[in-house]
C-alpha cells in the first residue's frame, strides 16, 4: 500500500487547526473529501520539501503548494467534495471563489500585513515568537514583504501606498463580499445542501482567521460578526472537523494560564515590560551576529540589524519531520 501524501501547515493559534489561509483551506477541503493526508504542524518554513507552507508531499515525491493545485492533486486521488454538486452549482462555486481573490484577500493581506498595529502587535509578533532562532529576527519581515507584493499583484498597482484611503476601499470591498457569501448561505449549514464543498473550504479558510484572531483594529472583524450565519458557519466547521482545536480554544478561555517565559504581556508594570522585552531582543541579536561572525565587537551597533544573505530551503532529502 502506497504512503500516504504529506501535507506541511503552519502550526494552529486562537482555536484554529493553522494560522494562515491557505493552510485552513487545504485542511478544511482534505477534512471534507476525508483525504488520509499525514499532517506536519511545523513553524519553519524552511523544513517544508519546497520551503514554504503550505505544500503536499505526494508519494511519487512531487511538491505542490497552491491550495487550488492541491486540491486538484486530491480530486484526481478520488478525494473529491465537489462530486455531488450540479454544473450551475459548480459554476456558482467557481465564481464565489474568484469573487474572494478579487475582493477579499486583498483586505485579509493588509488587515494582518499591512495594517501598522495588527502587524507589529499580532503577525510579527506571532510569527517571530513561534520561528526558531535566528528565523525569527528576518524571516517575518521577508514574509511582510511578499505579501506586499502579491497585494500589489492582486491590485494591480506597482505603487501601491498604505494608508486610510487604501484601506477604506479594501475594507469597503471585503465587507461586500461577505455580504453576498452571507445572501448565498442564507439559513443553510453548508453553501450547497447538506455537505461541504470547496466552496466551503475557501470560505473558511478566509473567514476564520477574520473571526478568531485577536487583532487591535478589528473593523473587519466587526463586520463578520454582524453576519451571523457567517460567523456560526465558522464555528460550526471548527466543531465538527477540527473539534480538538476548538476545545483548546474554549478551554484557554476559560483558564487563565501562567505566563510563558519571553511572554512580557502578563508584566504588570509597562515600563518594566518594555525594558525587559528589549533588553532580551538586544542580546539575542548581539549573541547572533557575534556567534555567526557578522560583525565584530567593534561595529556591533552599525551592523547587528542587518538581514543575513539568503539561505536556499532545505530540500526534501534534508527533511527533518516535525509533527
């Protein structure tokens, strides 16, 4: 019997099986199609066969990492959720999907890359917390940068420049898009009938990120929770295919948990915080350029901020598996 195929996510946070929308998506529709995937939670890219996340291992060693040529990959394994919608249903989905890419994701790309208080407060801070040393100190601002780019893309605007107005109309944009996923599903539990679709897999790859996430501007967020269907259909899917991630995040409601160490949010004194969250930011830097032969002691201050050269992804021979 052939292995089975290999799917590399980014690890879950705030109730979710992943943190990141292409991730949800793939384990949503895999959970749907009931495709026997061997799951790798890890938070360094570098360990995935391709370097980045998400991507699919197949057993004849093939890497894929667009969520849509995944499921294409699982759909030709017989893994299909789609079996039983019409051609106007499958025609409906297609279009939902596209109208997401166009309207959407680009709101979900500057709401956590873009945005200056959700960015520094929740996605770098996540990302740089859960990176191994020295990953963490470069590879949330290279990840920021790309991220500009492919909303650059999406745009299509080279100059694209930040700020109220920028946000007004991808914020505005978003919340009709929700608006309209919310008309389809109406009173429904899934988009089409009784079982889910990729339709619903995009859905709640995009949305539940929106929902569950901590974020100090929340405006989308807001939006979401108005639309109730939405925001149970969310919910609902959490609790049925990925029942152990919503127990977890019930449970640390409920509990208050002691402070991790390198944690400063729990310090009660903000002076000492930030003193304390600094001095532990500047030795970790000091102890990387010294120990990688950056810079010397004398020139410590000009250079230890400096991004390392690139360093090419593991291949899949160098793989080391981490659940």
């Amino acid at each position: 019997m052939a292995a089975p195929d290999e799917l590399f996510c980014w690890e879950g946070d705030w109730g979710l099986p992943s943190v990141s929308t292409d991730c949800l998506v793939v384990l949503a529709y895999a959970q749907f199609a009931g495709a026997p995937l061997k799951h790798h939670q890890i938070s360094n890219p570098w360990k995935s066969p391709s370097g980045s996340l998400p991507v699919l291992r197949t057993n004849q060693k093939d890497a894929l990492s667009r969520p849509s040529d995944i499921i294409i990959h699982l759909r030709k394994q017989k893994y299909n959720a789609d079996f039983d919608l019409s051609a106007k249903e499958g025609a409906d989905s297609l279009a939902f999907i596209s109208l997401m890419e166009e309207k959407l994701a680009p709101a979900l790309i500057y709401m956590f890359w873009v945005e200056p208080k959700n960015y520094v407060d929740v996605t770098r801070r996540w990302y740089a917390e859960h990176m191994p040393f020295p990953l963490n100190f470069f590879l949330p601002g290279r990840m920021q940068r790309q991220q500009l780019e492919k909303l650059r893309l999406l745009r299509g605007d080279d100059s694209l420049e930040a700020g109220e107005e920028l946000e007004k109309e991808l914020y505005r944009d978003a919340a009709e898009c929700m608006n309209l996923l919310s008309q389809r599903l109406g009173s429904h539990k899934f988009f089409f009938g009784d079982s889910p679709s990729s339709l619903d897999a995009y859905v709640f790859g995009h949305l539940a990120p929106v929902l569950k996430s901590k974020l100090p501007n929340g405006k989308l967020q807001q939006h979401l929770k108005s639309l109730d269907n939405l925001a149970n259909f969310c919910t609902n899917i959490l609790l049925l295919y990925f029942p152990r991630d919503g127990r977890e995040s019930s449970s640390s409601q409920k509990m208050s948990p002691q402070p991790e160490a390198g944690d400063f949010d729990h310090v009660p004194n903000k002076r000492q915080k930030q003193f304390l969250s600094a001095l532990v930011a500047l030795g970790a830097m000091l102890s990387y350029a010294l120990l990688t032969g950056m810079v010397s002691i004398q020139h410590v201050q000009q250079e230890a901020l400096e991004e390392p050269p690139d360093v090419q992804p593991i291949g899949p021979n160098d793989h080391e598996e981490e659940g």
